[in-house]
C-alpha cells in the first residue's frame, strides 16, 4: 500500500514479522535469560563463564531467586569473584 508521498507503509511487512515470532500461549509472560528461563544453576553458570554484560544480567536474575542475600559484586576483581563462586558451590 502506497502512501500520499509515494513510501510504502510498513504494513506489508508486519505479516513476515508476525509469522517469524515464537510467543506461544506457553511463552507469554515468561521471562527468559540467554535462551533458558532464569534458575539459580543457570545464573551461577553465567557468572563463572559469561561475558561482564551476561554477569552483571545474571547477578540481577540470581538475586530475587535468592531472598536475603546480596547482589554478586560484578565490578569486584575477578580473583575476588572466583573465590565468591567458589564458596558458593
């Protein structure tokens, strides 16, 4: 469909879109953190093998799993962190 100034509108492109996505009624209000919804395991894994940005998110997610307990020091060094996540384990 043309426009008055002869653009096309972005309608025709939102069917292609739509057909790609993958929300389900299964999916919807779920949240998910690199692909796997967010878990203690997982988080722990991220934080000893993802990159800063993926730590930093990991630390975000593991903190409401984990009442009572303080936000992993992301910006500690990483000999500090390491000994952190070990004693963790």
């Amino acid at each position: 469909m043309a426009t008055a100034k002869g653009r096309q509108s972005s309608a025709r492109t939102l069917p292609s879109v739509r057909g790609k996505c993958r929300l389900t009624a299964s999916t919807l209000g779920r949240s998910y953190f690199l692909g796997v919804p967010p878990s203690v395991a997982h988080c722990r894994a991220v934080l000893r093998g993802g990159y800063q940005r993926q730590r930093v998110l990991a630390a975000l997610h593991l903190a409401p799993l984990q009442p009572g307990t303080v936000l992993f020091p992301t910006s500690a060094p990483a000999w500090r962190q390491k000994r952190l996540l070990e004693q963790a384990a």
